[in-house]
C-alpha cells in the first residue's frame, strides 16, 4: 500500500465506516474536504520537470495526457511555463508535503493551434490534470484537487467560468470532473479528437468582472 501521509491515515481512524477492503477509503465530498485540506498547489519549477518526465509515461497517466517522450521535449514544452514565459500556469498537487498530481490552467480564448477559435470571452479558463499515482485512483483524491483548483481560480473576479475537454472514453475524469461540479456540454471536436467539453460555472453567487 502506498503511504499517503497523517492525513490519510487519520481519515481512516475518524471514519472508519468508509473504509473498504484492502484500505481503500471511500468517502462523501463533505467529508473529503476536512481530509484532504492539506492539499496544496505550487507553481511548476525547473527542478520539477525530472519528476513530471517520469510521471507522463506512467499507464494512467499516457493513456490521456499526449505528451512529449523525453526530458528535452518536456522542457521545450514546460520550461517556458515554469519560468513564467506563458499564459499557462502550472501547478504541482500537494497533500501532506507530497506530491500527487499536476494540474494547470489557461486562458481559452486565443489558445491557438486550432483550440477554441470561436471563444470571445477573455475570462473563460481551462485545466488538465492528472494524478501521478496509479493507487491513489478511485479514492475521491482527483474530484477533490479539482474542486480546491477551481476554487481557487474564482477567487479572480475576472474568471467567468471553468472548462474541461476529457475524452468520451475516459470514464474515470468524466466522473471526477461531475463530482467536482461541471457539468457535460456535449461532444466536440478537438485537434486531438473528440472530446466532451464540460463547465463549471460560478456558485457563490459572485459576479464576474466581465459582467
């Protein structure tokens, strides 16, 4: 079993009715949130991309996630958004001081490379992401990281709403992505396929700057 830290490990002795053989922890959203509190984000470094080399081809994760093969197409892609050179930002998912996913955002609007020509709102935001560890899926962790991130991005007055494009075939995000509140727009297509587009909009009744 993978060690997840005190946070996990303390979950299972505050809840014990969640947890399902072989230790799997299987818990309501309410729930998830004081557990998993101690989950972070910080911006993607240099110093990272090692790391995020050795976690693409990994089977959950290159399943999804076209990427580059070697370190040097990692940094050609990544090290301009580490250093700050993109509109992109990038992010690596902390809980307990670990490391457990990537996540990153950008602006749709003029995405270039043929992605959402027909986009006119400048406030409109996109994310990918991923969890590194093959055991720590179907555990709620990726519903959770993805509901603290959009949290987070609407935090800017100026982000009118969150969008997402899995594939239909990927059932696991798709589910994830409902349970961290999008919702299914429908299928479109994309220059790497189809793709289900899914939305997020605002909830706290705040309004955008755009408004």
């Amino acid at each position: 079993m993978l060690a997840y830290g005190s946070t996990y490990y303390e979950a299972m002795a505050k809840y014990p009715d969640c947890v399902k053989p072989g230790g799997r922890l299987k818990i309501d959203s309410a729930k998830q949130s004081a557990i998993f509190q101690a989950s972070a984000f910080r911006s993607l470094t240099r110093e990272d991309l090692p790391m995020l080399h050795a976690w693409i081809p990994r089977p959950q994760v290159a399943k999804w996630w076209p990427a580059p093969a070697t370190l040097a197409d990692i940094e050609d892609e990544y090290l301009p958004v580490a250093m700050n050179q993109s509109s992109t930002r990038a992010y690596i998912a902390m809980l307990d001081d670990q490391p457990v996913g990537f996540i990153q955002s950008y602006v749709v609007m003029g995405s270039g490379d043929g992605w959402w020509e027909d986009e006119t709102d400048p406030g409109v935001r996109g994310i990918d992401q991923f969890l590194a560890n093959a055991g720590q899926l179907g555990r709620g962790l990726g519903s959770t990281m993805v509901r603290a991130f959009v949290k987070r991005l609407f935090q800017d007055p100026a982000v009118t709403r969150v969008e997402t494009d899995p594939s239909p075939d990927n059932e696991r995000a798709i589910r994830s992505y409902r349970r961290a509140g999008f919702v299914v727009q429908g299928e479109v297509a994309t220059p790497d396929g189809p793709a289900l587009l899914m939305v997020h909009y605002r909830t706290d009744g705040t309004l955008s700057a755009m408004v």
